[in-house]
C-alpha cells in the first residue's frame, strides 16, 4: 500500500495511529503502489514524503510492483532494473534513520541492524520472477548472499532471536512438497537448515498475497519436520489495510506477540 488515492490518505491514518504508540521502528515489507500505477520519479517522491511523516524510524523494502513490474505496459513499460536504480536514489540514498542500520553495498535496499539481542535483517525477494539474464540473476544472488552474511556465527553473537524480513511469498507448501521455483527454494532451504540445526525463535516476515496470518509454516527439507521455532508473519494488502504491532522479547516464553490493527479500504 497505497494503490490509490484513498489508500493514500489512509496510509496517513495509519502513520498517526503509529504515532500514538511507543514503537521502535515500523516495517513496510514493500509494493507503495499498484502493479499497474505508473513507475515515475514523481511517484517515489511522493512515497518518500509519505513515508517522512513517520514520527519513529519507518524502515522499507523493495516489492515487485516497486520496480520490477514496472516493465508491463500499463506502468510505463520501463526497464526493471533502471527503476530499481531510481528507487534506490530516491528511497534509499538517504542516511538511515534507525540508529545502527547497516546497508548492503550491493543493494542498498537490503539491511540488518540489532536491537538489543534481535537481529534483524531485510532482503529484496519480489513476488513477480526475476528475468533470466545477468542482471537478474545477480539479484537474486545478493539476496542469498546477504542473508547467509547474516547467518553467519560472527554475526549471531549474543543474538537470542532473528527477524528476517522480504516482499514475496515464498510458497511455503510448495517447499515442503518439495516443489517451487528455485529461488524460493534456496530461500527457504537456507531458513530451514538454519532453524532445525539452531534452535533461537526466527520470525519470517513477507506480504505480496495480501492475506494477514500467524502461523508456523515452514518445514525441514530433509525430514518434513515442522519447524516450531519460526513463525511467519504476513502482513495486511490492499484492499484490507491496516498494520501489525509486534511485541518482540526475548526472555518471555513467547518471543514474538502480535496484535493487528486492520482498517480496511473497502
């Protein structure tokens, strides 16, 4: 969100009802517009003075329809990598608000930073499929790369708990049947294999299908286990806005809380 015009003004709502509330930061897992709404700079900057409003740190992500659908007709028929070019200039060029954010040299869209023992990390996983050429293929690259740099021990220091955070929907049944596109796979392959050899609670956090739910969906590859410890978070989409408060501490019980405020466009 917003896909419209109406969503715009009731992304606004969304960000005073935030301000209302003592959060850390808020997390915006990407598509600031419609796959059809034009891909112009005049768009971003729209969202980016949208998304200055916030009165705590608002922390975004690259979605599909940010960039890479911008190559279908009605959104101007641009090229993907050019816009992502120009979503990066103008939405994440600027020095982070979160303090201790760090960026990926390679894509600046993707980040980690930590507060207190959680970690937190953000990759550039859109729904629609990369094209099948070096650039895309690059992309595709980086998102695993940064997030095995995360998962690695050095990093995992003194950390109790992960959050891992992407656009796409990474079909979760289909992996556990074994199917799936090879991007998702590798994703989730590396996620599973990390949670069944280390047990810290890992919450997935991605949109894309617009359906809001809570549940433990991820599967060990090798023996169809259910993985207890991951909990996956997918948050509101047009047309059923709203927003999602994430109580997060590590030495409860119950790491990860969740209480959503839904306000929908219909």
């Amino acid at each position: 969100m917003p896909y419209s015009r109406f969503e715009r003004a009731l992304a606004e709502d969304i960000l005073q009802a935030q301000a209302r509330r003592a959060l850390a930061f808020s997390l915006h897992v990407g598509d600031i517009k419609s796959g059809s709404a034009p891909c112009d700079d005049a768009l971003l900057l729209d969202r980016r003075a949208l998304f200055e409003r916030s009165r705590h740190p608002l922390v975004l992500m690259a979605g599909d329809n940010d960039w890479l659908d911008c190559a279908r007709v009605q959104a101007g028929g641009h090229d993907p990598f050019e816009r992502l070019a120009a979503l990066r200039s103008v939405l994440f060029a600027q020095a982070p608000a979160l303090p201790g954010l760090h960026r990926s040299a390679a894509s600046p869209e993707q980040a980690r930073w930590r507060i207190g023992s959680v970690l937190f990390v953000t990759l550039n996983v859109p729904g629609s499929p990369l094209p099948d050429t070096a650039a895309g293929r690059g992309q595709a690259r980086d998102a695993l790369n940064w997030l095995d740099e995360a998962l690695q021990p050095e990093m995992l220091r003194d950390v109790r708990a992960l959050v891992v955070a992407f656009h796409a929907h990474p079909d979760f049944a289909a992996h556990a049947a074994g199917r799936g596109s090879q991007r998702y796979r590798a994703l989730l392959d590396r996620l599973a294999r990390f949670a069944s050899a280390d047990q810290r609670p890992l919450l997935v956090i991605h949109g894309d299908t617009h359906t809001w739910r809570v549940d433990k969906p991820l599967h060990d590859p090798d023996s169809g286990r259910r993985l207890d410890n991951v909990i996956r978070l997918e948050t509101h989409g047009s047309p059923w806005l709203g927003w999602t408060e994430v109580v997060v501490d590590p030495d409860a019980p119950a790491v990860f809380r969740f209480r959503p405020h839904r306000m929908s466009s219909e």
